[in-house]
C-alpha cells in the first residue's frame, strides 16, 4: 500500500480489522516517500480501498494528483488479489 494512501487511512474511522491490519504493517522506504506491507485477507484490503475513495476528489474535497495517483496504484494491487468469491 502506498504511503500515501496508509497516512490518509491512519487518520479515518476503521473497523478494528482494518485497523490491525494497517498497525501490524511493515514499512518500507521507497525514494522519497514509503510503502506499508501490509498482510491481510483480500476482504480486507478490499474495504481499505473503499475507505480511501476520497483521494480520488469529489463530495467538495480537492484531488490532489499524487494521492489520486496512490489510490489507483493500490487499487490495481488489490485488483491482482483472488477474485469476489460467487
């Protein structure tokens, strides 16, 4: 998951899940910014993503690029993850 992305998730409302998951993540030092590892079921991930909607803009919040840019990184990162089951 991308910095980005983990620092805005930090600050929001999250399942205790969620929250575990994002606390028992590993960071890694990425150029300038980081990545967190995090390991987690894909359900889970799948509801970080859902979380994190608001860096794309929209509902009055600004886009900013690089954030925009971070959550359609993760997105496609969670998108490789097994399949919605039926």
């Amino acid at each position: 998951m991308p910095g980005k992305v983990a620092d805005f998730l930090r600050s929001a409302d999250l399942e205790p899940a969620e929250r575990a998951a994002l606390d028992e993540g590993a960071t890694v030092r990425r150029g300038q910014g980081y990545t967190l590892r995090v390991t987690a079921i894909p359900a889970v991930h799948r509801q970080l993503l859902d979380r994190c909607q608001p860096l794309d803009g929209g509902q009055g919040v600004p886009a900013v690029p690089a954030q925009r840019k971070a959550r359609r990184e993760y997105e496609n990162r969670v998108s490789t993850l097994a399949p919605i089951g039926p």
